[in-house]
C-alpha cells in the first residue's frame, strides 16, 4: 500500500521569489518549489521531493536497461590515477579532473566517467568468448570542475549519471549491443515525457566511432543543434559535414597585388574594397601541439575552434598570441595569405580547388585579388571546420538546415577497441586464439533529466510533472475548515489504499490560496481540493497540465484516479 505523505510533516520550504542567481527556468522552480538546495558553486543538495523524482527517474532507467539484459553495478567514484594514465585522459581531461592525493602521496581522481575501470573488471571477470556478449551498468555520481558551473542541475561540477557498457568480440556484435541501448533509450525518454531528438555527434574524449546524442530541445540548452526541415537528417553542429559543390571562378586572371591600408579585419577589407566578405579569404593562425598552421575560410564564416579540435585530436589546438607572431617575421598580422606559406595549411571544403579569393599578400597594408586555389596556393588537408549557420545546406539532402538550441540528456557510443587495446582486454575465442574485445558507451544525465523536464513541462505557475515521475500521483488540497481537512485526509486514505502516491496538504493555518499555489509549483499532475462542497461530499478534480476542472463526489473522483 502506498503512503500518504502529509505537507506539515514533509521538509519543503517554498519560495514565493525567483533565486537571484538564477537564470533558467529550471533553476529558478526546482529551488522556489522546494526540490533541491544549492550547497556550493555546481554542488547541489536533493531535498524529499526532490530525491523522489530523482528517484523515479532512476526506477525507470534500470526497468528499462534490465529489459535489455544488461546487469547493474556499482564501482567507485574514488580512483587510482594509473588507468587513465594509461588511455591518455588524465591529461585529456586537463582542469576538468578532481585530482587528490592520499596520505601517502598517491594521485587519485573523482570519476567523470568509468571506462577504464569498467574494461578493468571485465578483463578480470571474463577470459572466454562465453562470457560475452555482456552489458554492465551503474547509476552513480560523477564529477567534473566545470569553469562555470550554472543553470542549477544542468551544469554542476557533481551530478547522477547512468553509464551503461557493452563487451562483445565482432563489430557486428557491438552494432547489436549499440541498437539495444538506442532502442531502450527511445523508451525511457519517451516513459520520462520527454521531447527529444537524435542526432549525429562526435565522440570527443570518448573516443570511438560512431556515435548519437539525445537532446531535449529547450531554450536553456547549451547544445546547438540543425534539423533538416525537409528530410530526417539532424545533427549536432560539431557534426555536420559540408558536402555540396563549389563552383570554380570562371576566367581567374593573374594575381593582382592591393594597396590596402588599416584594413587587417574581414570587414575594414570588405568595405575598402566594396565587395562582400564572401568573397574574401580569412586565414585563421593556431598552433597545433606548439607548430603554427594556418585555418583558411571563407571571409563571411567564422572558424569553430570545436570542431577543428576534434579533427585535430588528440592535438592540442590553440590560439596564436603577440609573442609567436614577433618570432615569425614572414607572418603579417592581419595580412596572411596562403601563398608561399611556409606552414602547413588546412581549409574548408568551401575553399575547393580553382576558388578565387581576395586575402592578404603577407606585407603590411597590403592585400591581394584573384589568389586561386590549386593555382595559387596548395591545400594540405581539407576539414570541416566553419561555424554551422541557418539555412546551411542539409548534408542528405540539400535543404537549409534549421538551427535549435537544446540539452542533452543522452549520448552513445561505439567506442570500437581504444580501451581493449589499451588494457589488452582478449578473451579466448571459438578457435582457441586470444580475441580482442569491442566496447560501447552509453549514458544518461539522471539529475540532468530533471531540469530537461523543467524546463520542458513547466509554465508560469510552476513545475508540471509527467506522472511517470511526479514526486506524488495526486496532491490533496484541504482548503482549510475541519471538515474540509476531515474529507481531504479520509479520501487520501482511500487512493493511498488504491495504490496511488498522495500528497496531502493539510496544514493548519496556512490560507487556501497559499496552498493553491503551492500545489501548482510543486507540479503534480493531479490537484483534488476538498473545498467549499466538502459538506456534500464532493471535491473538485483539476488537471495540473491542462487547468482542466470537474466536481466528483468522492468516489467518482477515487473511481477517476485510479481508472
């Protein structure tokens, strides 16, 4: 039998103002309705009701990862510093790590993620291809230094988080394993009430090949997203490839040499010139591992240092500073072309063999029209590196994409043999010969589903819970006499008797508008008010979603909530 939770027993403090903080919605109702407490900058504490949907949302993430076959776990947060020595993220992950030392000196961190721990133990568990395939997971918490820990539970330095891995010996099995955990994903966000999209992504520190994220589309995202509005294509933006043709310039003639002074930006050339920056050249210095390489695009894009990141991993890509131009006199700040460069040179596909450009002719004041690329100048690699804007072609189909701010909430991976390799993860196979493993990633943002779900269902009363994951079922209002109180705890009684999750507000001295309110900012989905007809044994019945009403006698209203 469920229990009946009353309000003038349970711990929440409401708030009737917004946190001065706070700057999502999710933030600003989680906090006034009582769900969670900010114990430090991204460290939070979950207060009951809080804990409750977190809770449920954890219910419905191991009933669905179970269904699947795959077998709950739970390893440390605290961890030796050897094996992500050894896969090369104790340094990947740079400030993002919570490093520490024991007493006697020994370097530790707290997990941000579990790889090679998990590879650890199935190479300890498991030595033959009967073992596999297997799938473990854990529902625990991780850690990261975030810089800027903010929007409450969307981005804190200590959050929940289901972290799934599949172990298989061939890629077809891995492909299989991967579809399970796609499948079951589809399914818990769709139980969770979520609006969600799947989309293309990179695997970044991951590792790995293929791999999708699962975003909630939201105004408080952090993610930026493109959705093809005519095909099924989407992607995150560090994704998306640039595919389409580019004409070349039709009768280029000889390169001709401008005087161009104080113009060392994309745009005092434009407007000297008269011409649009699109048909400009801009030539963006970096330093990858400490070797200067020039970034060619088109004048009118800018360069996404993201994805040139990615392309270049494990390469670390950084900005050139004042310094590193004095020592290269041949590199005229604001005046680079990519003609007799001595650097190695990456451009965008927009910048495509026989491409005339304006750019700068490397001397000061000085810019140059008609360079044409292949003619002109060489172009050592070729990657997709521009920042994606709207109405950019569909890489499938050639519609213009339309961008969309989202968060995420899931991502999964097919991270191939990179963690097998590095810890010789082989198991004995059919042939009686050593085989090596193949691993999938998947996780899931339990405490980021949370503010997703905020943020989704809430309007300018409160919070708006699917029932899946209220904290409650119902939330019983008495509007205050005895007798409306007498009615209100007798039929939270009978739906605690029916099985459902009440939570009855009961308090004395505290007006009925206050508590109106508060059931509406709490967010479950049903609202049943013992008021001004409880005499007559009816209640009235309103849907926290729709603001829908109904007056039923009681057991119209028990017959209603259980049906």
């Amino acid at each position: 039998m469920s229990q009946v939770q009353r309000m003038s027993r349970l711990m929440v403090k409401t708030l009737r103002d917004d946190p001065a903080d706070a700057e999502t919605l999710s933030h600003k109702l989680l906090v006034r309705a009582g769900y969670v407490r900010r114990t430090s900058a991204g460290i939070w504490s979950w207060l009951p009701l809080g804990k409750k949907v977190l809770d449920n949302i954890s219910r419905v993430v191991r009933e669905e990862m179970d269904a699947i076959g795959a077998q709950e776990v739970l390893l440390p947060a605290l961890l030796p510093r050897e094996p992500y020595e050894a896969s090369g993220r104790w340094e990947e992950y740079g400030d993002l790590l919570f490093r520490l030392k024991d007493r006697k000196g020994a370097d530790y961190l707290l997990g941000p993620t579990h790889e090679e721990i998990f590879t650890q133990v199935v190479k300890d568990q498991c030595t033959s291809y009967k073992d596999l395939p297997v799938m473990l997971y854990q529902i625990q918490t991780k850690y990261r230094d975030e810089a800027r820990p903010r929007s409450g539970v969307l981005r804190g330095r200590e959050f929940q988080m289901k972290d799934s891995y599949s172990f298989d010996t061939t890629d077809e099995g891995l492909a299989e394993s991967y579809a399970l955990h796609r499948a079951a994903y589809q399914k818990i966000f769709a139980r969770l009430g979520l609006d969600f999209r799947i989309v293309s992504a990179v695997s970044g520190a991951m590792g790995g090949s293929a791999s999708e994220e699962f975003l909630a589309p939201a105004a408080a995202g952090e993610d930026t997203f493109v959705d093809c509005p005519a095909c099924e294509y989407a992607a995150n933006t560090e994704a998306v490839r640039f595919t389409a043709t580019v004409p070349a310039a039709a009768g280029p003639g000889p390169v001709e040499e401008l005087d161009t002074p104080d113009t060392p930006t994309i745009e005092t050339l434009a407007a000297h010139l008269g011409v649009p920056a699109s048909a400009t050249l801009k030539n963006l210095l970096v330093k990858v591992d400490g070797e200067i390489t020039a970034v060619g695009v088109p004048g009118d894009r800018e360069v996404d240092l993201g994805k040139l990141g990615e392309h270049l991993a494990p390469a670390v890509v950084e900005l050139v500073t004042a310094e590193d131009f004095e020592d290269r006199p041949e590199l005229v700040r604001g005046y680079v072309g990519p003609q007799g460069l001595k650097i190695r040179y990456i451009a965008d596909p927009r910048v495509a063999l026989g491409t005339a450009w304006i750019t700068g002719a490397n001397k000061p004041d000085t810019h140059a029209r008609n360079v044409v690329c292949g003619r002109d100048f060489e172009v050592d690699d070729y990657l997709d590196v521009v920042v994606v804007e709207e109405g950019d072609p569909c890489p499938v189909c050639g519609t213009g994409l339309k961008l969309d701010r989202a968060i995420e909430i899931g991502h999964i991976f097919q991270l191939g043999r990179k963690y097998a390799d590095t810890f010789q993860l082989d198991v004995l196979g059919q042939q009686g010969k050593p085989v090596r493993v193949t691993m999938g990633s998947y996780g899931i943002g339990v405490s980021r589903a949370v503010a997703a779900l905020a943020e989704q269902s809430a309007d300018k009363q409160g919070l708006c819970w699917p029932r899946e994951i209220a904290p409650a079922d119902v939330h019983v209002v008495a509007a205050g006499k005895a007798l409306q109180t007498e009615l209100a705890l007798d039929v939270s009684e009978q739906l605690s008797a029916a099985g459902l999750r009440v939570l009855v507000d009961e308090r004395p001295g505290v007006s009925p508008g206050v508590k109106f309110t508060d059931a509406e900012l709490i967010g479950v989905p049903k609202i049943l008010v013992a008021g001004r007809r409880s005499a007559d044994g009816v209640l009235e019945l309103k849907d926290r979603r729709t603001g829908e009403r109904e007056e039923l006698t009681v057991a119209e209203a028990i017959a209603r909530l259980t049906a």
